[in-house]
C-alpha cells in the first residue's frame, strides 16, 4: 500500500478542490462540518490517485536483472521509487566477472531520471544473485491501492491535512464558517431583529441560559423549511454577531447565554486574583525549589504536567478561597474543557452528594468561577486538598475533597491591625483533609480586605511583606523558622504571586537565611 507519509506529501488542495466543495454545499443546501469536506476531499483524491496510478502501471513489468525484455516493455524500477520507463533499445553485453547477459535502454516517463548526454541502461537476462531478483509484483506499494482507506489516512495525518484545508477555506471569500460548520455566505437565510428578540427572550426565561442553538429554535418555532442544518447555522451566525449573545460551549458544542446575565466575575478578574508580574532572576532557584514550585502547581508559574491521570489534585489557596474560584493550573487544564470562547458553562457535581453547581471556566485569566457554595457547605479551610476529574455527562466534572470527621485543629491565623502583620494560632474544627503548611484562618474578612487595599496602594514591595511575615510567623515556632510554602501562601492573602519570585527574593535578599529543607528564618547578621 502506498505509504501514509504519501498522502501528507501529495496532499494539495488546489482551487479547483475548493470550487467543488463550494459547489456540493450549493447543491445540498446544508453546511457541512470541516471533518465532513476533510473526508469528502480525501475520498475525491484517493480516486484521482488510484486513476492515475491506474493509467501509469497499466501493462508495466517489476524490473529484475534475470528477466529478458523487448523494445517497447513497460518497466517499474524499485530503485528509483518505483518509477516507470519504456525500453528503447536492446544490446550484447558481456563482462570479465559474469560473462553474457543483455542490455537494455530505457526513458524514463519522469524527465529528471533521463540523462540527455548518455541513456540510461539495465543489466538483463542476468543469470546471477542480484537483490532485484528477490522483489515480486506483491512488492510494489501501489498494488494494493483499492484498500487505501480514508480513516486510514486520517488516523496518522489528520492534524496536518485539517490545517492545510482550514487554512484553504478560510482564503476562500464566499465561504462563512461558524462553529465549525462551512457554508456559502451568499446563501445564508436572513435573521431579522424579531427574531432575535425571541431568542433574547427565549433565553431570559431560561435564567440567560445555557441553550444550545436547537433548543432557542424549537422554542420560537424555527425559521421555516429550509434544512434544519441550515437553520442551525444561519442562527448562530446571527447570535454570534449580536452583542447580547455569548457562545459559551467547550470545544465541538455550541451553547449561548445572555451576556447581562453572566455572573460579573466572569468577565471581570477579582482584584485579589489578579497577578502584577514580578521580574526575578530564575537561576536563583535550586532545583530543590524547582520541585517544590512543580509540587504546588500555582496556575501562574511556567510549568507543565506530563502525567496520565485523569484526576486533578489542587490545593486551596486563600485567593481561591475568598473569590469561590479553582485554579486553571497544569493538571486541572487537562480536565477542563477547552474552547476558543472566553468563557465556558460547565456544571460541577459534588462527589459526596451529587449536588451540582454551575461554573465557569475563563481559562484567559486561569480560573473556575461559582464554587462559593460548595466551599461554604463543606466549610472548607485555605490548604484543603481538592480533586477534579470528569463527569459521565459532557460538560460535568466531579469535585471533591478528602472528608473525614471534624477534627479539633491548631492553626494559624491571620489577623491585620490597621496596616500590620500579626499572626496568632487558634483552635479551629476541621471536616476535612488539609495541607497544614498551607493552611491559615481569617476570622475577619472585612479587615483583610482593608489591608489588601492598603498593601496595593502602599505598593510595599516583595521583600517588604517577606519580611514582615516571616518576622510575625517565625513567633509561632521555638525554632523561629517558617516554610516556604507557607509564606507563598501567606503573601497570597495580600498579594497574588506564584512561587518562583517569592523564592527567588529568599534567595536574594540577605535579610533571609536559609535552613535547609525549604525553612528560612530572618538573618541573625
């Protein structure tokens, strides 16, 4: 069979390709998905490539030395990438080594295989071992090409061939593409303004959504008799333009709401997630550190998780806590969904009761929003362990966390006096599993949020507030020492930061001392 590499190489989608799918959308009035063209295309090429291959191999011979052949013998040379030629001349050859044996001349049908100055010539009747004699008909890669497969092809190649169409229709100017779907723009059905107040109201009745573009078109009675498929298309086009309508569907689905009735922290960053960037030297990390930033999976470092899991471990941080949000980080990003909208609708199912909040995913700005219930029902501390992992259902994913029985805990707490650090440690009942160098209570969130306003407008720097939280927290311990993790997740109350330049400013600023196994204290110099 011809090799899959072939088809890659050989694939080129010329106008005339474009022309004919435009003309079979014309004709069967109904858009038609770019995996839809993909295939017919493929399907149109491979019968050109099995006439062709017809027409070129048509009454030709595998050439071998031992054969004998004649003026006018149709050859194929494995050699030369099974090309073909005709024999032009016949001669007496005779060598030293093998004695007699015949000669023959051939042309190439591929010109830059011929040699003007001197013609190419075979050994024949050759009565010796040679390779070429062991090839049969079977060998050749085109003698099976009826079993050529249009899955086949797609299975190994698919990536490639799908960009070179996109990238073909998308210079195509009477083509529309909308979700996916390709269409003729000109042929388009007309959505007037009435009915795109019934969709606005269709929506309103349903809480803004999610519906997809089938449901609004029951519900206002469709757009006539023109192809469903057509209807289809034709309406989301109109919706995508109007800016009421928000396509909020993961990748391969196509769902709207009403922009009014979006929750304002989808298209807003709360102010305590949002991360002013912090230039650092990264060669100041040991590798040590390294695999402690990997180990805490901020969504705002440059990481990647190459593990197969299809279960996503995070633990909360205060930011996420406060705002009910879940970060979009290297492991939840290979569970959530992925689209080419700013925001997705998605449900999240409690794992121990099967309660389902709705969500969304902004994976723009890296986060999950609309889990503030869920936090507050099982009454969840900043550093519990969460897992995320996908539902039966497109669209849902399974939440949870480790439960247990409450638990009477010893934890610190953070506790601002006008624009002052002060940390004390408080018994605290505790139902669920924790990291406890994560882990920090706030008692008073109104004063926590003062001086987080206070530490904006002051714009104290990095070092400042590493300062100052160590020098409160190391009061805590006979040691005098405090973790790493723990001031990440400490600074994080007042200033969204990822690890790396908490670490980094450790390291360089000689007010730090470090103790080993990611304990600092404040420098005794």
């Amino acid at each position: 069979m011809l090799p899959i590499q072939h088809w890659v190489q050989n694939f080129t989608i010329t106008q005339t390709d474009i022309e004919s799918l435009i003309n079979l959308l014309m004709e069967n009035e109904t858009p038609m998905t770019s995996d839809e063209l993909l295939t017919i295309l493929l399907e149109k090429h491979i019968e050109e490539e099995k006439s062709l291959l017809t027409e070129q191999y048509e009454g030709t011979m595998l050439y071998q030395p031992v054969a004998t052949y004649e003026i006018g013998d149709r050859l194929i040379f494995p050699q030369f990438d099974y090309e073909t030629a005709t024999v032009t001349e016949t001669r007496h050859g005779i060598s030293e080594d093998y004695g007699e044996f015949s000669v023959i001349s051939v042309k190439f049908d591929k010109a830059v295989l011929n040699n003007a100055a001197k013609p190419r010539e075979f050994a024949a009747n050759f009565q010796h071992d040679h390779a070429l004699n062991t090839q049969n008909e079977e060998s050749v890669p085109f003698s099976d090409v009826n079993d050529v497969k249009v899955e086949d092809i797609l299975g190994a190649t698919k990536d490639s061939l799908m960009q070179q169409l996109t990238e073909a229709l998308l210079k195509n100017e009477v083509l529309v593409k909308v979700a996916n779907y390709w269409f003729p723009g000109d042929l388009m059905m007309e959505i007037d303004i009435g009915q795109l107040h019934l969709a606005e109201a269709v929506l309103d009745m349903h809480g803004g959504g999610p519906l997809s573009t089938e449901q609004i078109l029951e519900e206002i009675g469709g757009l006539g008799d023109a192809p469903r498929k057509l209807q289809l298309f034709s309406m989301n086009l109109a919706l995508d333009e109007d800016k009421r309508f928000d396509e909020v569907g993961p990748a391969g689905q196509v769902v709207w709401y009403l922009n009014r009735m979006e929750p304002e922290l989808v298209n807003r960053v709360p102010k305590i997630l949002v991360y002013d960037p912090i230039t650092y030297d990264k060669s100041l990390l040991t590798s040590e550190m390294v695999a402690l930033e990997q180990e805490i999976r901020d969504e705002l470092s440059d990481i990647t998780d190459e593990s197969t899991t299809t279960e996503a471990a995070i633990t909360l941080i205060y930011p996420h806590r406060r705002m009910g949000t879940l970060p979009v980080n290297a492991a939840t990003r290979k569970i959530l969904p992925t689209a080419k909208t700013p925001r997705i609708f998605i449900e999240l199912v409690d794992e121990e009761d099967d309660e389902v909040f709705t969500a969304w995913v902004v994976h723009q700005h890296r986060y999950v929003y609309g889990l503030e219930a869920y936090y507050a029902k099982h009454h969840l501390p900043v550093g519990a362990h969460l897992t995320l992992k996908a539902g039966e259902q497109p669209g849902q994913y399974i939440i949870g966390y480790d439960s247990h029985r409450s638990l009477t805990e010893w934890i610190r707490l953070f506790e601002p006096h006008e624009d002052q650090i002060t940390f004390d440690t408080r018994k605290r009942s505790i139902g669920a599993g924790f990291d406890d160098l994560v882990i920090v209570g706030v008692d008073n969130l109104e004063a926590v949020d003062a001086f987080f306003n206070t530490v904006q407008e002051q714009q104290r720097s990095l070092a400042a507030l590493l300062r100052s939280f160590l020098t409160e927290l190391s009061r805590l311990t006979p040691q005098g020492t405090v973790h790493a993790k723990t001031l990440y997740s400490v600074v994080n109350i007042i200033r969204r930061c990822p690890p790396g330049p908490i670490f980094a400013t450790l390291v360089a600023n000689p007010d730090f001392e470090d103790v080993d196994n990611h304990y600092w204290k404040i420098s005794s110099s």
